[in-house]
C-alpha cells in the first residue's frame, strides 16, 4: 500500500483549510491548530468565521485556566487559525475538509469550485455522515484525491474518526489522512462507502426506533431517556441526543440509509419530519423533542409534556416484608436490595440447600462491599440478619410483595405464579422480574391479574438503578402506585412502560446489537472496529460485541427472537451469525467462546 512518504505527489498534510464554520467545522478547527496545523476556516456567513474565532478564544482561554495550556501555547494556537469567507483561500491547503450543511447540492458547489482553486496533489475531504462520498466523489475532477474524514461531535473531546474510502480513491490519499488523524490524538478506523458508516449505521437505528417509541405514546421521553442511561450506562438519552444532533440532520441521515437497506428501521419515524418541518429541529432552534431556554442552550426547561414533581398517584399498599423467588444471581442480588432498605425478605428456592446459598451470595456480597468501604461491618450483619432462607414458596404467607426472579421461561413462570396466588395473602402484590416475557401471561395464571406487574431489574440490581414498571391492561391503579413507593424506598429509578416485547431497554438495545452482527456478516467492518467506533464516537461503555459475549448468545438469540415473533418486522429478525454461533454453543464468556475467544477459568 503507498503511503504519504513513498508517494510523491501527495506534499505533508501541514495547512489544512475546513470549509463549513458551524458546531462541527469550528471544533475540527481548534483540533488541527491545538496539533500546530495552519487552518484556514472559511465560511460564506462573515457571523459564522466571527463566531469560530470567538468560540476558539474562549475555548483555548479555558484550557488555559484548567492548566491544560500555557498562555504562550495559546497564543501559538490562536496565531495558526485565520478565517474568511472567500474558498480562494483555500488555494495553498494540502487537505481541505468541509463541513458543509448535508446536501449533495451545497457539497457539489463547493468541491466543483475547489477543482479550480486547490492544488493537483490537495486531498479534498468531506465530513459527511449521510451522503455518498463515491458521489460526491465523481463528480470532482480528481476522484483519487476525495474521500470521507467522518469526526465525532464535539470534535476536540471525541476519540473517533471514520476514514471513508470510495473505489476511487488512492490508497496514498487515506494513508496521508490517517497519519494525519493519529498525529490530532484520535482512532482512526478505515470503513467503506455506505450511509451512516460504522457508529453513526447502528447508531442512527436506535436512534429512530426510540422517537417511534416515543411517537407511539409508550413511554415518556424522560423515562426513554433515563432507561437507556441507567439500564445501558449511555451518556445520554436517545431524545435528548436527536436533539443535540439536530432532527433534521437525523432525518437526513435516516432518509439516506433507508434509500440504502430499504430496512424499515431505517424508516424516519414521521415525528421527525413533523419537528423538521415545523422548526423544532432540536437544541439549536431551542425546542426538538425537549424545551430549552434558548436557542443552543444546553439547559432544558419545563414544557407542557414536563411530568410534575410528584405526580399524583393513587395510594399504594403498605409493604414491610417481601418475598423473592429464586436461588440465581438475580434473585439474590433483588434480596440484597431490598434488604439493604430494611425490608424483611424471605428469601425462597425450590430447595433449602438453594435457598442457603443464594443467601450465602448475599453475605459474600455484603463483605465486598464493607472491604471496599461502602457500608460497616454492622451494617453488613443487620442487612443479612434481615433475610431469611426457605426450601418452599409457602414461606411468602404472610408477605406483601412477592417477587420472582427464576428462569426466563414462560412455563415455569405461571407454574410459579399459580403457586404464589395459591400461598400468598389476599392485597399481596405479586411481580415477575421478566426481561422479555409477557407480564399478563403471568397474570393470567391467578385468579388476581389486577395484583400482578412487572419490576424488571438490571444485572447486577445492587448497582445497577433501573427498575423497569410493567403495566398490564389488568393491573390495578394501587398496584402501580404500590411499586413506584418501594423503588423510590430501594433507591430505584422507576420508569413506566406497557406490557411488550423488551419494554423499553432491550426493544431499543437487541435491535442495535443485532445491525452490529449484520455489519459483521456483510464483511462492513470487523469485530473491533465496530467496537472501537462505538465506544470513541457514541460513548457507549461497552462495544456491541463485548456485550453480547457477557450477556450470553443464547440469551440475545432468545431476546431477538421474541422481539421478531412480537412486532413481526424483517428487519429484527436474528441475524444468522448469531444463530449459528448459538448452534455451535459458542454462547460467550461464559463458555470461553462467542465473537471473541476467552480464557477458561
């Protein structure tokens, strides 16, 4: 392969103009001047170059301030950046990258009117996310020097760039601009030519499932957006991330890649064009899914859609003690929750031996967390003395919650149900802890629905704060009430959602993993690059395909599934991989094999 160095023509990537001085161009600017480049901004706004120059004094003066620069570093950076709103002075730049709004027409003009301008050895790129690079591409007069450099928003904070490669372009070009990538502090990944690219592919999916989620009324945007932060560990909301976006450019996006994949969850969910339309285009208009209080403000303030502080609910049951059901690591980790907020548990399996073990978990827990400073010694010991350990369901009698955690298989949940309906007291609540079953089909197995619900914990449910709320169309108004108080008394965030397939967390989480072992299988991208892109350029703590090797193959299989069988939609149904690694009983780390290899225990 050439490289910068073996190929003549293409000079050092030393001055590099950016065409384009929004959000995007701006940050790409301070990146390239904070790396000792010489950058020319340019902009046909005259306010916009003002602004870029603004937004880099105040920027650099910051650094300056956190010790992160010398005032003479500053000065330095500063001196390397002019602005101008003429592209002719882009004419002695090595790389221009324009940042221009997302239209193939907008993107033509400037690269036509670049051909006249810039040298023959300048590589032109563009930071598109949605547009055809081999398009815009072709129609250049130097195809060979044209390709996509994808950064992340903000530019100077995230890690991640795409290195977009048409069949047209010279194999010198992206080596020149990936050297140039690694010398500005980033990751570099290499993909091809298809919309979205890597993060923005899979992300953009999701994305548009969660405003269809909303846009169907099943659940609130707070609590969309407090789900995938606090059951998925993401740094922000889905609604909340359109809005930073831009829901325009999101429907851009989305209409690019659904010209594409012809995949209906690529499909833009019609709110989106409603906000576009109307202007409500997100943070920079001031409103978009959310309300701000002005226009690029960060801060949301209350709107009409606003849950009050309080809201009303009917009154619930009163609750001391509760039952949990199960021996796994689930049910000892909800016994552990529950006892840690002084409630009396009964702890019950289908054997005494099970029952004590999963109590012993328990108390090995409780040590970790007084070895790492978390709680006392004391403490530790009130905590396990409050739960006791039983070989029978008829243990629960007397309480008044009862909550399973067994395995996820239908059957033996309503045999479960049919029991607890037969041992448990009349008014007792009854929740199943189901990441994927039907709620009613539980309740269905009483003679009392109206007492059943959903309480869906996250593993492992000491740490992690979610609590998914499952409402039936039979459970009663007190019911609902009764575990929205015992959340907020576990130290749970509560969200509310209906009785569907993957509620809300995994119907928008499944989706994404199962896009990523598509990309996968259409030799896109490899394991890690997928990985790389959406932990550098969308934050994720983990990358697609670690996470599904630490949920379990078998596990996602079976989530994907009920997803595909529920909402019947094509494009949920279980990528082949998946289903052939399962078939193989490469399940992930806990067989020592999945997508990657691990070393056996």
């Amino acid at each position: 392969m050439a490289t910068p160095q073996s190929d003549p023509s293409l000079s050092p990537l030393r001055t590099v103009a950016v065409v384009g001085l929004g959000t995007m161009g701006t940050g790409i600017t301070e990146v390239l001047a904070k790396a000792g480049r010489e950058v020319i901004g340019i902009d046909v706004s005259e306010a916009q170059a003002a602004g870029c120059l603004a937004a880099l004094e105040a920027s650099t003066a910051r650094a300056v301030e956190r010790g992160r620069l010398t005032g003479p570093e500053r000065a330095g950076v500063l001196a390397r950046v002019r602005t101008g709103t003429d592209l002719s002075a882009a004419a002695g730049a090595d790389l221009v990258i324009e940042v221009v709004p997302e239209s193939y027409d907008i993107k033509h003009q400037v690269f036509r009117e670049l051909d006249g301008i810039v040298r023959p050895e300048t590589v032109l790129a563009t930071g598109t996310n949605a547009l055809s690079v081999t398009r815009l591409a072709a129609d250049s007069a130097r195809p060979e020097r044209v390709l996509g450099l994808h950064f992340f928003n903000p530019a100077p904070a995230m890690k991640l760039v795409e290195v977009v490669s048409s069949v047209l372009t010279a194999p010198g070009a992206v080596a020149a601009v990936t050297d140039l990538a690694l010398e500005l502090g980033k990751e570099p990944v290499a993909v091809g030519d298809r919309p979205g690219f890597v993060a923005d592919g899979l992300l953009f999916g999701y994305l548009n499932q969660a405003a269809a989620m909303y846009e169907a009324k099943y659940a609130s945007r707070e609590d969309i957006d407090a789900a995938m932060r606090l059951g998925c560990g993401l740094p922000m909301g889905p609604l909340a991330l359109l809005d930073l976006i831009g829901v325009d450019t999101a429907r851009t996006v989305l209409e690019a890649m659904y010209a594409e994949s012809r995949d209906r969850l690529h499909a833009p969910a019609p709110v989106l064009k409603q906000l576009s339309e109307a202007g409500l285009t997100g943070r920079k208009s001031g409103r978009g899914f959310y309300t701000y209080e002005a226009p690029g403000s960060a801060t949301v303030v209350r709107d009409a859609l606003t849950p009050l502080d309080g809201a009303a609910l009917a009154q619930g049951r009163p609750v001391h003690s509760v039952g949990v059901a199960g021996s796994g690591t689930m049910a000892s980790g909800i016994a552990e929750v529950f006892a840690k907020a002084g409630y009396r548990v009964v702890l019950a399996a289908r054997s005494e031996d099970k029952a004590q073990a999963a109590k012993a978990r328990i108390g090995t827990s409780l040590d970790r967390s007084v070895g790492k400073g978390r709680m006392t010694a004391e403490a530790a010991a009130r905590t396990l003395d409050l739960i006791s350990a039983a070989g029978s369901y008829d243990a629960f009698a007397d309480v008044d919650l009862a909550v399973e955690a067994v395995a996820e298989d239908l059957e033996i949940k309503q045999q479960l149900f049919a029991a607890l309906d037969k041992v448990c007291k009349p008014g007792a609540v009854l929740a199943t802890t189901t990441s994927s079953l039907p709620v009613v089909a539980c309740a269905r197995a009483t003679a009392r629905p109206q007492d059943v619900i959903g309480m869906h914990f996250f593993n492992p449910a000491p740490a992690m704060k979610l609590v998914e709320v499952v409402r039936t169309v039979l459970t009663a108004e007190d019911v609902h009430a009764t575990v929205r108080e015992v959340c907020a008394k576990i130290r749970k965030h509560a969200v509310d959602c209906g009785d569907r397939a993957g509620f809300i967390v995994n119907a928008l989480l499944f989706p994404y993993l199962n896009n990523a072992i598509k990309m996968v299988e259409e030799h896109y991208a490899s394991l890690d690059d997928i990985d790389a892109a959406m932990k550098l350029g969308g934050g994720y703590p983990m990358g697609p395909f670690e996470l599904l090797d630490v949920v379990g193959l078998d596990v996602s299989l079976a989530i994907e599934k009920v997803l595909h069988r529920e909402f019947r939609d094509p494009g949920l149904a279980p990528a082949p991989l998946l289903e052939h690694l399962v078939a193989a009983g490469c399940l992930g780390r806990k067989t020592g094999r999945g997508f990657r290899e691990y070393a056996r225990r």
